[in-house]
C-alpha cells in the first residue's frame, strides 16, 4: 500500500542566511514524490545547474563615492502598482505539495509584501480562494492553453471575474519534460488542480495531466487569447531572439524569458544567458519577465541589468512555504531583497532604473 501523503502545516517565522539552504531543510518536511517533482528537473539535470551558474557570466564593477544613504530605492513602479520591489511570484504548481495551506498562505504572504502574486492554471487551490487571499495587490494568471477552446474560455472568464490584470501564456510546456525523478518515485498528484476544467489532477502524473493542453500552439493563440479577454498577454518561455519578435508582431504585450527554471528541455540554453539576446531584441518595446535559477540579491542585480523589467523566483519560495508558511515565504522575499539592497549600496545604484543602466563586464576568469 502506498505511504499516505502527509506534507507540512508550518506557520512560523524563518531565519534564513541564505535561500540554497532551505532547499536542504524543506527535503526533510516534504513527502519524497513531492520534493522531486519540486526540486528536481529534465533528464541530467544539466539546464538547471546551469542557470544559477550562468549569473557569473557577466560580472559587475562596483561604484563608489556615489552618494548613496542605506537602504537604496528598490521600489518599481509597474501598471499602476507601486511594487516593493523587482522581485515578484513566479506560477508554480500545486504549492500544497510542500504546505496544507497551499497557494492561500503564499498569496498571503506575496499580498503583505505588495507585489505580483502569479496564479498557475494547475495550482491545488482554488482561483477564488486565492484572489480572496491576495487582496489589492496585483494579480496575474499563467494560462496553460487547453486544446478545447471552451476550456480555455472558461479559465479565462474566471481570471478576470477575480481581478487577473495579466495572463501569462506559457509556451515552452506543450509537452511534460522527461523528469526522472517523477518516474522513480512513481509521481502522481495527492491533490487536485481545481482550475482546470479539463482535468482534477488528483492521482494522475504530470505526463496525463498535459495531455489535455495544447501542443500546436502558434501566434494566433495570443491574439485569441488578447481578444477573449480584452487583457494585456505575456509570453512565457522565450528564450531566443527570433521568438521575441514573434510573439511582439502577434500583440504580446509583455515578454517573459525563462527556460521554466530546467524543468523541461535539458540541454538548452541558461536563461540568464537567453535573457541578455532576447531584451536587444525587444529594445523596450514591451515589459521582460525573467525567471530561473535566481538564488541571490546580486542574481537579481544582474537580471535588470541585463534588460529584465520583474524577475520572478519560484522554487525558493516554495521551500520557505514548506518550513514556515506565509511566514516562510515572506522571509524568502526578505532575504534576496535584503541581498538586494547590500548589492545597490555596494555597486553605487540608488535606485532600479541605475540598476538597469548598469553596464555588466564580461567574465574573463571563466568560472
């Protein structure tokens, strides 16, 4: 008989030195299935080492004598939200996995820290329970398109009966990535995915579940999708210049580099890497997401100097919801806005459009 799923009910304050260390502690309290299926990627795992290794890329050569009383300005002003900070929540599914609370506690936490709170069409918790929870902060909803366009009206009419202001299309999930740890710990859902309407999620891998998304998507899903809703479309999962231009000529109005943090295709390029060919390409036309492998202040640093407008951070998060709770997730926040800061003062920004008008070296050492 299969072992029951028991996963965390923390609500406690976390003391975090740094955010590689929870990934450690939250393997202990998180059922074996579900921290693979969380931490683990495709194939050799290659990709996902990479993108946190891919920030030493481009290095930073430090101001001084700049004027610069602590704490610099770290606040962004984005779509008529004032915003803490750059760093937003990343759509990661089926947060339950990692803390009974699920998504309630994260978009709790993510609304006190006034910032983006990112809904995943397979999130284990209600839309309606988690728009309730985030209050008036923003709101945004990354759409996995299905291929029953009833389907995805219907997701698309609740999203926006519950305040989405974005829907976050992500093209670079058309099919399951092979992930071995799902295989070898036999990975079904404990829980359901109560968005879709397609699928309840529950007891099936993650393979089944995307058998009901769409495969072909192409440039007219994003004008179908702009025009059903009559909302802003980013684009998630660009990784190259050409795909930027695509998905800007078909109305895109946002682009969101991420390599889905090497949980799909290994092998391919670091998103740090793709992120500095894909803003030349889009040349503040429209707004740059970036997500994967960010771990550290100074990630998030070279993120916006490398074109990023918002950098989203996802796995991290889920490990402090596992320890703590909304408590948990809030101390993640904290923690690489706090390496923010260090970062500003020490580099001489006083504020994140310095950040973004920072030029970056590149690394000669080659490590």
């Amino acid at each position: 008989m299969a072992e029951p799923f028991v996963t965390s009910s923390a609500e406690q304050p976390l003391d975090v030195i740094n955010v590689f260390d929870l990934e450690e502690a939250a393997k202990q309290v998180i059922p074996q299935g579900a921290y693979g299926y969380i931490a683990s990627g495709a194939q050799d795992l290659y990709t996902i080492r990479e993108n946190i290794k891919a920030f030493n890329h481009k290095l930073v050569a430090p101001r001084v004598l700049q004027e610069i009383s602590f704490p610099a300005d770290m606040h962004v002003d984005f779509m008529g939200h004032r915003l803490t900070s750059p760093l937003i929540m990343a759509p990661v599914a089926a947060h339950k996995l990692a803390n009974t609370q699920g998504e309630v506690a994260t978009a709790r936490a993510v609304a006190k820290h006034k910032t983006v709170f990112t809904i995943s069409s397979f999130a284990s918790e209600t839309y309606e329970a988690q728009a309730a929870a985030r209050g008036d902060s923003p709101q945004w909803f990354q759409l996995y398109q299905s291929k029953d366009d009833g389907a995805t009206k219907q997701m698309l009419d609740t999203a926006k009966a519950n305040g989405a202001e974005v829907i976050v299309l992500t093209a670079d999930a058309t099919v399951g990535g092979y992930r071995e740890a799902d295989k070898r710990n036999h990975f079904t859902f404990p829980v359901g995915l109560p968005i879709v309407p397609y699928e309840d999620g529950k007891d099936q891998t993650m393979d089944s579940v995307y058998k009901s998304a769409k495969q072909a998507l192409a440039p007219k899903d994003i004008e179908f999708i702009k025009a059903y809703s009559g909302l802003p479309v980013y684009v998630k999962g660009v990784q190259t210049a050409a795909d930027a231009e695509v998905a800007i000529k078909a109305g895109a109005d946002g682009i969101w580099v991420s390599n889905h943090g090497g949980r799909q295709l290994d092998g391919g390029v670091a998103s740090f890497d793709a992120l500095q060919v894909v803003a030349q390409q889009v040349a503040h036309r429209v707004p740059i997401v970036f997500d994967s492998g960010v771990r550290r202040g100074m990630h998030v640093f070279k993120a916006l100097a490398s074109g990023a407008d918002l950098v989203a951070i996802g796995r991290p998060v889920i490990y402090g919801l596992a320890l703590g709770g909304s408590q948990g997730v809030e101390a993640v926040f904290r923690e690489l806005e706090n390496e923010l800061l260090i970062a500003m003062q020490l580099t001489g920004t006083h504020n994140v459009e310095e950040i973004k008008r920072t030029h970056l070296i590149d690394n000669v050492y080659g490590n």
